[in-house]
C-alpha cells in the first residue's frame, strides 16, 4: 500500500479517539489527508516581545521568560491556574481555566520557556489565558517557526484538547516517517519553465516555512499544481466525450427554420446572437456530440438562439426539450416560443410538477409517437416515465440552479445521446467559468438588441421615500408600470411576509383606487392566483405590482419600465442585476431604484454603487464574486463547485490562465498522455479519486 494512503489512527500522536475526532471534523483519513491540510493563515513570530513592550490591544504576541510561581485559585465557577512569567524584568500572569489538573502537572519552574498567545487586558494589567509553551530547548530543535501557520479547526476539534500546537506536532510526526518520499507531480519541463521548488520542499514549506519568501515560491508551485491538475482533468473529459460519443448529425436547414426565419421573426438578428448561432450550427453538423454553455446578459436574446437551434433539430426529424428551474421561467419559455411558431405545423407542450394527469398522459403519448417535437417544462423533464420517441437536442436554462447529476439524466433519454445547450443570464466570471465549465464549449451574446436603451439605476435611501413615490407617479401618469420587489429569505419567511404586507399597505395609501391598481404576488400564493395577478399586470390592467423575488425570473411585460428594489442591500449583486433585467425590455427609457437603510455595511454600500455604475452583467459577476468568493454566486446546488485546497480563484486569476494554456498545449500535442515526459501527469491523474470518477455521467 502506499505510504500516504496510510489510515491517519497509524500516526505517531493520533491514536483510535484522535483519528475519529479528525475523520469527523477535519475529513482527515489518511497521512495524505494530513499532507494536503494546508494552514489558512499565518502570524510572524520573529519577534519577541519584552513585558514592558506589549502593546495595548489583544494581539498575538512571543515572550522568552521562566516560570517563578504556580497557584489554584478558586472562583464562583470552578477553579483557574495562574502561573507568574517572567522575562528577568517584568512579570505578566498566564492562565487557565481548563485541564489545569494536567497542565500543572507539566510545568516547570526556573527553567527557559517561549510561550505564544493572544493578551487579555483587565483594568490596565495583562495576562495571557491558555498559551502555547514551549520549553526552549525543545522549541530550538523544531523545524522554522518564525511563520507560525494556523490551521483550520472546529469548536469541538479545540474542546478535545486538539489545538494548533497538536496539529503542528502531527506534522513534525508525519514529515519523519515519510523523509523525503513526497513524489513528484509535475513533469520536469514545468519545473524548469517556471523555476518551482520539488514536490517535497513545497509542501514542507507549507508546513514549516523559513521566511515569507520560501513560503510564497511554495505557494506559486501548488497552487500551479492544483488548477493545473483541475484543468488538465476539464480538458481531458472535453476531448474524451468528443472522442467517444458519437454525435447526431443535423445535416440540413430546412423549412421549419427557414419558415421561422423568413415569416415570424420581425426583427433584426444581432451580430453576438448571429455568430452564437454559427458555432452552433457548427456543432450540431460535426458528428460529434454539442456541449456548449451559452452565457447572455438578462434581454440578450438567449431564448431566440434556443429556439433556432431547436428549429435545426426539427427540420432533420429529432425531438427537443428546455428544461428550466422554476415553473414560472418554464411557462415564460412555453408562451414565448408558442407565440413565435404560432403559425409552423410545430406541436409545443409544457410540463411541469402542476399539470394535469389527463395533460400528462398526452404528452407521453406524444412523445413516445413522435407528434410532439419541442417539450419545455421543470425538473420533470427528467422524470424516468418521460420517454422521448427521438430526444436530438436538450436545453437547461440557468444551468448553475441543477447539479451535474440532474443534467446526466438527460443524457440518457436517447440511445445516442442529444446535443446539449447550457444557458445562463448570471454573467459567469470568465477565472470561475474556466474552473467551472472548463469541459464545456462557451459561447457569449454580449450586446443588447437594437432599440434597447440602458437602464437607468439610482441609489436612494428610505429618508427619499417621498420623492421616490412621486417619481413612479409621474411614470404611471405616462404609461409605465411598476415593479416593487422586496426580498424573500428563507430563513424568515414570516418577517418577509410582514415586509411585503406592510409596504403593500403603504403604497396603497399612496396609490389609492380607482386612479391606481395594484397586484400582489408571492411565494405562498397558489399558482393559479399568481398567474391571474401576473397576467392582469402584463395586460396592463394594473399599473404596480408588489412582489417578492418570485419575478426574479419569468415576467416579461416590456411596458415595465419602472423597478423599485426594497431593502436592496439585503441582494447579492447577481440577483440585483437579475431583477433590473425586468424591465428596459420595451423602447422606453427604463429605470432601477434601489432603496437601502440608512446605515450600510462596506460591502452593502459596494454593491449598490457598482449597479448604479455599470449595466455590463460581466462586471458585476467580477465584482460579485471579489466580495462574496465563488461558493456564494454559484450557490449550494451548484455540485460541479470545485473546493480548492490552496489555490483562490478570485485572487490567482493569472495562475489559472498559466495552468490552463499549459494544459491545452500539452493535450494538443500528446492527447493520450503517451510521452514519456508526461508519464508522470498521467501516473498522478490515477491516482486522484476525481479523475477515477470523472467519465461516470457520460458512461
């Protein structure tokens, strides 16, 4: 067996209670587990401070000095013990208030120690409560500690006595046994190229750096490694699907898209949207299976460019789907894309998680028969007992809401399996989109249709009210209408109710019948009661409508012009972009108001100048994902999020750049990995569980 995949109990110091605490808490399972935890931070401790210089706050700080005396004292609470510390000059108390029986037990008077921790001060005198101690002769002997690295821990890791002193100690542990056998991962070209330490010093100095210098060329190299290793495994299942699934090929245009094309579209294609069409026609014609991501701002078209590549499948005699994340997007797509084929000998159908049994049996049977050519609908799209008769193209709107498992299901609906188009209107960074969807094909719409004015956004505070609510009077009396969003979070459910009830109240006071009408639509709304306030809004019967974020998506009234964003500091910046993209959808001139609490956090306030700056949805990604890191913007759902060890995508954007272009060029060059100087990325492939797992949804 391999050394480091040595059970983590078979460590020197850790032991059956230690290794369950660690497999549990720190998902710590072997010497390799070990290795690879790397410290999240570290505190410089070149310096020691003498007693007399301490400063006056609650750092962290180094003293060399004896112990002169040891007591218990008794307290409300228990017991503590105070030892007095002395550096020859001065004298500072160091404290415990738990497992002192044993502590005492370990200390020794008269003799040199360093001892580290944070100061307490209490009525001008300062102590130091648990610090770490060293006896001096013990610490000399230890590997580099001027850069003390501080590891993650947990509440319950720290209450079992498994502190960053126990941690630090495992190390040491582990670094005797293994001596230098830490093997190599990278080939020797790379090494060279861009001079990087050995596998084994680089990790070493991780653990046990000498200075900021060792460490920071030990970071270039594994956090090189790391997306390197990530993106050489994108790369590789891009060009092994390529290889080994055998794509349907659409060889003609014909009547169904010409028809669309000559007859029903009423308007003038943009460059972005012709040139997305292209790749894809591209694609669908080469013989090998379409995986491509389509990224668009909010209203940049991406629904037209679907239903083209829809109309392509068609007219060579295959089935198509759109599956989308919630009933409200699906039903947008359904009356969109009806409405432009009202007049083709085209049968649409939409299914969701609320139609009918009656509804549902004939879509089976049409399915299964051939007659119904393009379903749109939910999640049930991917239902077993949804049997397609000839699935050629599937669509998944705002992919970042499915996990890669729900998208592997659609794969399997036909014997070859379809053509897949990923969309999505969340502007995707493009360091998080080359992590992310490095295995996928990126196509960009990146300009609006003609006509379409940029909207407006303002900042205003609830101290403007007033002047705000005279502002979306004087919309309404010219013909607008008027969106009113306040936030929905899940945990406090009852208070956004609260909030939207509320403001209701107060507009209608402020909006009083008949002159204005107003709709109401929320989450715990029945569907159908949504549904009439919606389309009694899009048919202008109501001038305002007062929602939570359930409009975020699927509304589409282009005589919108107005959206108010309540308590807007309460939004990501993504979901902010997402509600302005309601509106502006008509040729009027559109504006966003963004109304906030007087009192704002840096990042609150950071977010809502950067939407009053820019409409650029690639922009705001940039900035989104700088303040709240990538985990956020992509959300808990999102399973192909990939955790880095050491590499930071916000912050290491260039590394990834290097990582990624050496691994195209080395897979352009030796696909396979054959070569003999890249044996070793392939002996290294093999032994990540990653890439074990990583043909399992096309397999």
């Amino acid at each position: 067996m391999d050394q480091l995949q040595t059970p983590i109990e078979y460590l020197k110091g850790v032991g059956p209670n230690r290794a369950d605490l660690l497999k549990k808490e720190l998902k710590i399972f072997t010497f390799q587990d070990l290795l690879y935890f790397f410290p999240n931070r570290y505190i410089d401790r070149s310096r020691f401070y003498k007693i007399s210089e301490l400063p006056k706050n609650n750092s962290e700080v180094q003293l060399k000095g004896q112990i002169t005396n040891i007591e218990t004292i008794s307290q409300k609470s228990g017991r503590r013990l105070v030892a007095n510390f002395s550096d020859g000059e001065n004298t500072i108390e160091l404290l415990w208030f738990r497992g002192y029986k044993w502590i005492k037990e370990s200390l020794k008077k008269n003799v040199p120690y360093i001892i580290f921790g944070r100061i307490n001060w209490f009525k001008g005198k300062p102590s130091i409560p648990h610090p770490e101690m060293d006896l001096e002769s013990d610490f000399i002997k230890k590997p580099s500690q001027i850069l003390k690295p501080i590891y993650p821990s947990t509440e319950n890791i720290l209450s079992k006595g498994i502190s960053q002193k126990v941690i630090f100690n495992l190390l040491i542990n582990l670094f005797k046994v293994l001596k230098s056998n830490i093997g190599e991962s990278l080939p020797d070209y790379l090494l060279k190229k861009y001079n990087f330490l050995n596998k084994h010093e680089a990790i070493k100095n991780i653990h046990f750096p000498n200075n900021q210098k060792t460490l920071s060329i030990a970071q270039e190299r594994l956090k090189f490694e790391e997306l390197f290793y990530i993106q050489i495994q994108l790369i590789l299942k891009n060009n092994r699907r390529k290889k080994k699934i055998k794509g349907l090929v659409f060889k003609k245009v014909g009547d169904g898209l010409n028809s669309f094309f000559k007859n029903n579209l009423s308007f003038e294609l943009t460059n972005a949207q012709k040139k997305v069409i292209k790749e894809i026609r591209k694609d669908l014609g080469s013989g090998r299976q379409m995986s491509r991501l389509l990224q668009g701002d909010v209203g940049s078209g991406k629904t037209i460019v679907a239903l083209m590549s829809m109309l392509i499948a068609f007219d060579n005699g295959y089935q198509s789907c759109i599956m989308a994340p919630t009933e409200i997007l699906a039903q947008q797509h359904f009356q969109s894309i009806s409405k432009f084929l009202s007049n083709l000998n085209i049968s649409v159908e939409l299914l969701t998680g609320n139609s009918k049994k009656s509804h549902r049996n004939l879509i089976d049977k049409k399915l299964k028969n051939g007659e119904l050519n393009i379903l749109i609908g939910t999640h049930s799209i991917i239902e077993e007992k949804i049997i397609f008769s000839n699935l050629g193209l599937a669509i998944i709107d705002e992919q970042h809401r499915f996990g890669v498992a729900q998208r592997a299901k659609l794969w399997k609906k036909n014997i070859i399996p379809p053509h897949v188009l990923v969309m999505t209107a969340t502007p995707i960074p493009r360091t998080l989109a080359m992590t992310l969807y490095g295995d996928l094909d990126v196509s960009v719409i990146n300009e609006l249709p003609p006509g379409r004015k940029e909207v407006k956004t303002y900042h205003r505070y609830d101290s403007n009210r007033l002047k705000v609510y005279k502002f979306i009077k004087e919309e309404i009396k010219k013909g607008a209408q008027v969106y009113v969003v306040y936030p929905l979070i899940q945990e406090s459910e009852k208070m956004d109710y609260k909030d939207l009830i509320d403001g209701y109240e107060s507009i209608s006071r402020y909006f009083p019948p008949p002159e204005f009408q107003i709709s109401v639509v929320h989450g715990k709304m029945k569907s159908s009661d949504k549904e009439y306030e919606m389309k009694r809004f899009a048919e202008g019967k109501t001038n305002i409508m007062v929602a939570t974020t359930v409009i975020e998506v699927g509304v589409n009234v282009t005589n919108a012009s107005l959206m108010i964003i309540e308590s807007s500091e309460r939004f990501g910046l993504s979901q902010l972009h997402q509600l302005r993209g309601r509106v502006g959808r008509g040729n009027k001139q559109s504006y966003c108001i963004l109304m906030s609490d007087n009192k704002l956090s840096s990042d609150a306030r950071k977010r809502l100048e950067v939407m009053a700056q820019t409409n650029n949805g690639f922009k705001i990604a940039e900035t989104d994902l700088n303040i709240r890191g990538p985990g956020n913007i992509m959300g808990t759902e999102q399973s192909g999020l990939i955790k880095l060890k050491i590499a930071d995508v916000v912050n290491d954007n260039l590394k990834l750049k290097n990582a990624r272009d050496e691994a195209i060029k080395i897979l352009k060059k030796d696909s396979d990995l054959l070569l003999v100087e890249n044996q070793i990325i392939k002996k290294t492939l093999f032994t990540m569980k990653t890439y074990k797992n990583m043909w399992n949804y096309i397999s």
